[in-house]
C-alpha cells in the first residue's frame, strides 16, 4: 500500500502547486488544466519522484537490511510514468502560443532545440533505466540529463518579484530536484565501488 501510496501523494502535490502556481496566483486560465498546468505538475513529479528514489537508494546503501531500496524502485518506476505523461503532453502542446520562448520565427530557437534535445536524451535514459533497473552509472547519467533539459528554462530563475504568488518556479525546483538526484546516485555509485 506505502508504494502505492507515497508516489501518489507526491504527484498530487505537484499537480497542486502546479494549480496554485499558473491558476490561482499566476494568470493561466482555468481552461488549461487538464494539458498545460496537468502537464507542470506531471514535470515536477518526476524530477520529485527521482530525488526521492535517489534519496531512498542512497539510505538503503547506507542501512543494507533497509527497505528502502525497494521503495527506491517504486519512487523510480513512478518518475518514468510520470516522464512518459510529460513527453506525451509537451508534444501535444509544443507551439508558440505555449512555448514561445522556444520559437523565433515559427521554428525552434537553440533553447528549445536544446531543451527537447536534452529531454529526448533523457527520457531515453529512463527507458534502459527501466530494464537495467540497478544501473547507478545510468542513474547518474540521467540525473544529468534531466538537469541539462531543464537548464535552458532559466529566464526568471533569479527574479522572485517575477514568480506568481512568489513560489518558485517548476523548473527551478525540477533542476534543483535533479542536480540533487544525480549527488545522491553518485554518492551512492561511489558507496558501491
């Protein structure tokens, strides 16, 4: 029940701060919740959800009669579905209208060239992750991939007075989540070694 459980409290809440963030505080029309901010929330989720299993595997290394090892697994299992929702929905949605920070002229511009780029690389990763299962190396490599999808997002990063609501923005707290992730798997690589 816990594995069920605890991945799905984490989703809930980032669809919730995803709901407070563009909706209540932020001026996204209630209309784009199903997609667009549905789509926010399933982001975060899985930069949350991959911390916590890094965050879970590094523990159970350091306690090795722990369950937490297979609540790692679970954590993990939950950031790919979430990943999978996430590519699904962002290519639904990729236009100027909603990215436009990505587009000049109709096309791609570098950042989003780079963003999509880093994530396909990315949702790769969390595909092998899924048969190679223990593989802290392809851990690592994709922590550091989702970091690299997110970094182009900067822009408003490091301007509190520009966040709705002043609550940070999801891609500041997804790369935060991530570089943390790829930490705690290196760590946990090095533990192994």
């Amino acid at each position: 029940m816990m594995s069920f459980l605890l991945p799905s409290s984490v989703v809930a809440i980032c669809v919730i701060y995803a709901i407070f963030r563009y909706i209540v505080f932020g001026e996204v029309a209630i209309e784009q919740l199903p997609a667009f901010v549905g789509n926010k929330g399933l982001s975060f989720a899985s930069a949350a959800l991959l911390f916590l299993s890094a965050l879970t595997l590094f523990r159970s290394k350091a306690v090795p009669e722990s369950s937490n090892r297979v609540l790692s697994l679970q954590f993990g299992r939950w950031a790919w579905h979430c990943v999978l929702l996430h590519v699904v929905l962002s290519l639904a949605l990729l236009s100027p209208a909603y990215y436009g920070k990505f587009f000049e002229q109709g096309l791609l511009n570098l950042k989003g060239e780079l963003t999509i780029l880093f994530g396909v690389l990315s949702l790769y990763c969390f595909y092998r992750l899924q048969s190679l299962g223990e593989n802290l190396l392809l851990k690592v490599l994709c922590s550091a991939l989702l970091t690299a999808h997110l970094l182009p997002m900067w822009g408003k990063w490091f301007s509190p007075q520009a966040w709705y609501g002043f609550m940070p923005p999801i891609s500041l707290l997804s790369c935060t989540l991530s570089i943390a992730a790829l930490l705690f798997f290196a760590l946990s690589q090095k533990r192994s070694a």
